[in-house]
C-alpha cells in the first residue's frame, strides 16, 4: 500500500454497509503515480535495450561462426587443390625424368 493516501475529499471515500463491513476509497498522489510512470518507461526502455543487444550479439556469434565455417572449407578446397597438384607433378616426374 505505498503511496497510497486517504482522500477526505473523495464523495463516499468510507463507505458503511449495513452488514458490518466497511469500505475505504484511496488514492496515490498525482507526483507519485508520475514518478511510477517514469520509473515504468525506465524499465521498459532498460529492458528493450537489453533485449537487443542481446539479439545483436547472437547474430554477431552466428556471422562470425558463419565466416569460421567458410574459412576452413575454403582452407580444406586448397589443401585438396594443393595435394592433387603436388601429386600430378610427381607423377609426371616420375613417368618423364626419373631414369635412374
């Protein structure tokens, strides 16, 4: 209940039922629910911002993943480029000057 105040002001601010029980009318200063307000908007704005920078983040951590995975395949095209080339020249000295 913080915050909150008991308005004389209010027209049937306590109200008295005939069965014994008893009502009460409250309200929170007009400062109070703006600073609320504010506070709310804080924590909203805080929270969409850490949102997205968290969702900035894993699409960082998938491009750079990404850019691992198309290294290594394109490091993994050359060493198999570079077998086969290293494999056709020895071939081909072999079957050319290799008279011993």
């Amino acid at each position: 209940m913080a915050g909150w105040r008991y308005d004389i002001g209010i027209p049937q601010s306590v109200y008295l039922a005939g069965t014994g029980n008893m009502s009460i009318t409250l309200r929170k200063p007009e400062s109070l629910v703006e600073q609320e307000i504010t506070d709310l908007k804080r924590k909203v704005e805080e929270s969409y911002h850490n949102e997205l920078a968290a969702a900035m983040e894993r699409e960082v951590d998938k491009l750079v993943q990404d850019a691992a995975n198309e290294a290594q395949r394109l490091a993994e095209e050359a060493a198999v480029a570079e077998r086969d080339a290293m494999r056709q020249r020895l071939r081909n000295m072999l079957l050319t000057g290799a008279t011993v």
